[in-house]
C-alpha cells in the first residue's frame, strides 16, 4: 500500500523549484462560506494579494477524489459556481461538500468533490510539506455559544494544535460562536493567539470583541521570529495571527452583535445544527446587515491573504538570517 499523493499544480511547482513561498488558501469560504458570484470575485483577489506581495497561492480542495494543492482558474471558478442559484432543473455543478480533516478518507474513496475548512486545509498543507509555512483564512471555527449541550466544537481547534510549524493568519473567530469559551480552548490546547498590531482579539467583521490578548506583533518579520522561535523551540501546534477587518469595511459591534442574536434564533426556531450551522449564521447575518457583513468579510479575507504572502516572504528572509 504506497501513500496517496497530494497533486500539485503546474504553477505551485514552479514556485517552489523558484523558491517562491506558497501561501496555503482554504476553499469552504468560497463554496460554502460567501455567497456568489462576491466568492468568485473574492477568492480571485485573495489569490491576487498573495501574488502581488512575491509568493504563491495554493488553494487546497479534494477534486474527484484527487487532494490538490494549487487550483487552475476554471477550477476556482467551478467550486465558487456551487453557490450560484441554479438556472435549469438537474443542471449545475457536481456536489461539493464542505470537508473536514474527518471526511477526507471518506471523500477520496468515492472519487467525490470538497471544499476544505481551516482543519482539512492544515492537514493537508503539512502533509505536502508547506511547514514552516503561512496559511490565510477569515474566521476560525471555534466553541459554538450552547456548546455546553450540543458539544460543537469545531474541530479546527484540535488541528491547531497539530498544524507544527504552520502559521494561520485571520481575523479571530467567526463572531457567531462563544469567543471567550474559544480562547481558553485555544490556551488549554497550547496554540498563541498573536494580534497584529493590535492588543485585542478582533471580533470578525467587526474590529473588536472587548477581550484582550497577550501578545502582540507589528511587523511581518516580527511574525516570522516568532513563527521560526515556536518551531526552533520544538513546540507543536500552529500559531494563530489575528488581523482586525480594515477600518474603512468594518462593522459597528452592536449592529453585529444584533444581528447575530436574531441569527441565533432563527437557528434554533428551524432546528439548524452541525455542519450546516455556520453557513447559515453567516449568510442570515448578512441579511440583517443589509449586505454590511458581507463586504467586512470580503475586505478581511484580502487583508489575511496580503497579509499571508508577506509573512511567507518575511519567513524566507529571517530563516536566511539564522
Ligand atoms: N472564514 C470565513 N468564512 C467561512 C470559514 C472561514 O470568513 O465560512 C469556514 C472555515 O473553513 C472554517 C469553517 O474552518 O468555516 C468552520 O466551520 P465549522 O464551524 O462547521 O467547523
Ligand atoms: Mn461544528
């Protein structure tokens, strides 16, 4: 029985045999984590940033059974076409499933198609031989606020604490879930949790959340001596950069912290829960933002990813140095 492969696409090959760092993308927030066609439009700029600050995107999915590293545009433009409406009955894409580090072996086997969350993202990062290396997303999943009861937790948690040497930059955790709850998990498992240059844990679409953090960094090669003095120092686990949502996108926190209450309620009234759960938080959040969340996640998820490459790079050069 020999390993199964994760394929590499022609453009991630030829960055890395250029020594240009690659910056590892997640495809849930595209098929089921914004709507169409903002994801197309999204994951293209996202893929742009990363390019523009000197190193290459790698966005991860699991194509007819294939695990991919590196997406060809049309193939982008396939996975973000799930969450278009469909026109004609029995047309439209073939099924995308949103993956979790637990579904990938279950997705191979049936040769089936998925979009990978942050866990399945990691996992497979590592596994093709990203770390020491930098990944971006928008929000973490997390402790879900009546966790108590329905135990969802997400598994994104525990693949943080596995991800060595990988660094996730985003925007906090979804604002949806229990965020205080979500950062003693994220102590209790050993994983940093470093603001960009800010002392605040960042509250998703909005700027803050009102609970502070420890630790703080202002500069891309601060992040790198970090990220390389986890490693050097033999600790496990990822660390988790956390950038506020740029001013000009953000969102006021008491509109967000309404609009999620009434998200919750309907949540409950209609029985959502499981992996449907965060979708759906998102999208009747958007709703009731009149769109407002909407272009905050948008603006974060190109931040995260600029802001991804110039680590990446940052990393390259500060290894050089030791
Ligand atoms: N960031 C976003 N939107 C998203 C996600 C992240 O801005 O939809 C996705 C990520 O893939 C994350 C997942 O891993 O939501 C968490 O889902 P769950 O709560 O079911 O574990
Ligand atoms: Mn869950």
């Amino acid at each position: 029985m020999h390993a199964r492969s994760i394929v590499r696409s022609l453009q991630v090959d030829e960055a890395t045999a250029r020594g240009t760092p690659l910056v590892a993308l997640e495809s849930t927030v595209i098929a089921q984590g914004l709507p169409w066609p903002e994801n197309l439009e999204t994951a293209r700029a996202m893929e742009a940033v990363v390019r523009e600050a000197g190193a290459e995107p790698s966005t991860i999915a699991v194509l007819d059974g294939e695990i991919r590293l590196g997406l060809a545009p049309d193939e982008i433009l396939e996975i973000a076409a799930v969450a278009a409406p469909r026109t004609a009955p029995g047309a439209g894409p073939r099924p995308w499933v949103k993956a979790n580090r637990r579904d990938l072996s279950a997705i191979v086997a049936a040769g089936g198609c998925a979009a990978t969350t942050v866990s399945a993202t990691l996992w497979i990062a590592r596994r093709a031989g990203l770390a020491p290396g930098v990944m971006a997303t928008g929000g973490l999943g997390g402790v879900h606020r009546d966790a108590g009861t329905t135990f969802d937790v997400s598994t994104d948690l525990d693949e943080l604490a596995r991800a060595d040497g990988m660094l996730v930059v985003c925007s906090g955790m979804k604002s949806i879930l229990d965020l205080p709850a979500t950062l003693e998990s994220l102590e209790t498992r050993g994983v940093p949790v470093v603001g960009y240059r800010t002392g605040e844990l960042p509250g998703f679409v909005a700027r803050t959340s009102g609970l502070a953090l420890e630790h703080r960094v202002d500069s891309p090669e601060e992040v790198a001596r970090l990220v390389l003095a986890h490693r050097s120092l033999g600790l496990p686990g990822a660390v988790v950069l956390v950038q506020p949502v740029p001013e000009a996108d953000a969102i006021d926190p008491g509109l967000l912290a309404r609009a999620i209450d009434g998200a919750l309620a309907e949540a409950r009234r209609r029985g959502i829960s499981g992996k449907p759960l965060t979708p759906f938080l998102l999208g009747a959040v958007r709703d009731a933002t009149g769109g407002q969340s909407l272009r905050a996640n948008r603006s974060l998820l190109v931040a995260n990813a600029r802001l991804a490459g110039e680590v990446a790079l940052a990393m390259v050069g500060v290894r050089a140095d030791c």
